[in-house]
C-alpha cells in the first residue's frame, strides 16, 4: 500500500502548496502559455495581445463540456471525474487563496492593487484570468473556477468529440492535443512551474516557500485517474525531483548573483538524486536528463530501489561533517526525507513500512524547520531510522 504521508491530516508535509512564478518562468509556463496561444511580445499593441487571446480562448470548451452526467459528472468509478475534483480537490479552491487577508497583504507589499487581477498571482492561482477577457468568455472559462479540467489536460476543442471513441488510441487522443499526462515527465512538467518556482520578491513578501514531490503530492490528490500500469512510487518522485532539479537551475541563471538559500537548495537536490539511476525511456524523460543522475542504483528494479534506500539510509555521517554549514545540512534533509518516504512505499512492503513509521516521523519533524534544524539530532535519527530496515525480522 502506497503511503499517505501528504495527506492533510499528516504532520509530514514538509511546506507542499501552490508555488507562483511569472511569465514563461519555466519550460512548463512555456508549454503552458504556448496552448493558450499568449506569444507574450511586448512589440504588440494591448489590443492586438487581446485579440490574440480571445482567438486562443476559443480553443477551450471549459468544464461545464466535461462535467455532464453522462461524461465526468456522473456516477461511478468511470464517470465521476469532475465530481471527485469539485468536492474534494485543492486546486479547485486556488482562487479563493487570492481573496484571503494573507494574499492581499502580500499583494500589497508587492504593490499589486488587486492579486485576483493580477498575472502574477493568477497564472497559477486562476488560469483563466488571463483569457478570459470578456462576459463571454468567462461564462465558458470561469477563472474563479481556479484549475480546471483544461489547464492539466490541455484545450479540449480537437479532442474533446473524439476522446470518447473507442477505436481511439491514447496515442490517437494525445495527436489531437491532449496532454499525455501518461508519461510521468510531462506530467511534472505540467505541474512543476506553480509548484516550485517563486520569484524573489514574492518569497520576501511573505509567500510561503514550498516544495515540489510529484509522487507524495499525487498520492495526497484525491484520485480522479488511472495510474499507468509501469509506474512505480520511486520512479514517479524521481522523474518529479528531475523536473525541479532543471527549474532551480533555470532559476538560478536569471540571478547575477543567486542567494546562498537557492545555491543551498540546487545543491541539496543534487546530493539526493545523484545516486539514482534509471533509463529515460521508463519516465519518459529526455536521455540527456537521466544519463546525468545514472549512477548505479537502477530505480526501475525493485533490488535497486532498496539499495538505494540502504544508501540513503547510510548517510548519518555526512550530517555529522562540520564542514558543511547547517543551512547545506537542513535542505539536504529535507529532501532527503521525502526521498525516504517515498522509497519506503514503493518497496510494497506493509510489515517493514509500518517498522519504518516511528523513525521517519522522527525525521520529518527534524527536518520541519529550516532554522531550528539540528544536525547531530537528524544524524542520530536517522542512524535510528538505518537500523530498523537494516533487522529481518
């Protein structure tokens, strides 16, 4: 059974929400504003960019085309789609976030008159806001609807009559400008810009800053969908921490001189991903992207995944090296636990995973806080955490 450790009710959540970055931030915003069809050139009047983007809109169809009874809005496992995410999902609640105290605080220091008017703040909170230029529009792309149906999968108008066919391949329907959300890189490249990037200014005027897992955070989503029949936990958190590790790179060129908290976070990320190795072809993922981290422990082979784990398991020492400063220290921890949560789970293993429990929520509270981070007490846990999966019971 697959872990829940970003559940709501969890005390593991190690700072996971919306992340905002602004315009064509990442690969992802560009892949994003490249299907609204916004070429963002400042050369062109405002009125010609609206005109644009109204001609864009018209390629969505909005959820109420998805949302009928007899489609993703009805009953039973197969139909309920759009109800599972109206009731019980977040992102539908992205939006609301915009009109809170803290958002118009943020705003304000920001010097934003209104956050839900915004670009900067609506790109990730309210898609639509962009588009959605007029009466018309909105009533189809409502932007309080927050994160919809279309923003994830893709405009819907050249797929949308011919999705349901049955003599129509996933291949057929991905052709017709679906996004494959099949294969785990797009779907973290789908995911990654709103949920890693922040920009300076927006962390320094009080935006919490927060963490992309694609894996732990999949399992924390109310499930709408059918997990590929190849996928593993560990691939899915690898492929994911690949995608953020790319966006804290592009991130970082944009600064001439890129904080010490940024340097800390790209170089934490690399220490825990450089031991694992697995072929792009599996998570769909460039051959340039995963040769760079193919180091020896294949985590597509269950042998290496608890090798890795092994390894990771094994690194108390690093923590006890006073060479490192403690703020290197905190952010390898913390990714390290989440990389520990979600090996753990994919070994598939109910009796070692409950062993596991005690001693990684031990972690996970060591690792909560950046600046009451203890070396020493996370190198002790863990050690702790190293001899519990080291004993066959």
């Amino acid at each position: 059974m697959r872990s829940k450790r970003f559940s709501s009710n969890s005390g593991r959540k190690l700072r996971v929400a919306w992340r905002t970055p602004h315009y064509v931030k990442s690969l992802a915003v560009s892949v994003f504003y490249a299907v609204f069809g916004l070429a963002l050139t400042f050369a062109c009047c405002a009125q010609s960019k609206t005109a644009e983007m109204e001609t864009a809109a018209t390629q969505f169809r909005g959820e109420s085309s998805c949302s009928s009874s007899y489609c993703h809005g009805g009953a039973g496992e197969k139909h309920d789609q759009c109800i599972r995410w109206s009731k019980f999902d977040v992102h539908t609640r992205s939006y609301a976030t915009l009109t809170l105290a803290r958002s118009a605080r943020i705003a304000d220091v920001l010097h934003i008159a209104d956050p839900v008017q915004s670009a900067r703040c609506t790109v990730c909170h309210a898609p639509f806001q962009t588009i959605a230029t007029n009466d018309a529009l909105r009533k189809i792309l409502d932007p309080a609807a927050g994160v919809s149906c279309e923003n994830c999968h893709g405009a819907a108008q050249n797929w949308l009559l011919s999705h349901t066919r049955s003599d129509f391949t996933h291949q057929d329907r991905v052709n017709a400008g679906m996004r494959d959300l099949n294969n785990l890189y797009v779907r973290a490249n789908t995911c990654v810009a709103c949920h890693q990037n922040v920009d300076a200014d927006i962390l320094q005027a009080g935006h919490p800053e927060l963490i992309f897992e694609l894996d732990g955070q999949a399992v924390a989503e109310p499930k709408h969908w059918r997990e590929g029949t190849n996928w593993s936990g560990p691939m899915t958190w690898l492929v994911g921490q690949l995608a953020a590790l790319r966006e804290m790179q592009w991130q970082m060129s944009l600064e001439k001189v890129p904080t010490e908290s940024e340097s800390n976070k790209c170089a934490a990320l690399k220490w825990v991903i450089a031991p694992a190795g697995m072929h792009a072809s599996t998570g769909g993922m460039p051959p340039e992207l995963a040769i760079k981290v193919e180091k020896g422990f294949d985590i597509t082979d269950p042998a290496g995944r608890h090798r890795l784990l092994d390894h990771y398991a094994a690194t108390g020492t690093t923590f006890r090296d006073a060479t490192i400063s403690r703020a290197l220290h905190a952010r390898r921890a913390e990714r390290l636990v989440l990389a520990l949560d979600r090996l753990v789970a994919g070994l598939n293993d109910d009796s070692l995973t409950k062993r596991l429990d005690a001693p990684l929520n031990k972690l996970f509270k060591d690792a909560q806080s950046l600046p009451d981070f203890d070396p020493k007490i996370f190198a002790d846990d863990l050690d702790g955490f190293q001899k519990v999966l080291s004993v066959n019971p």
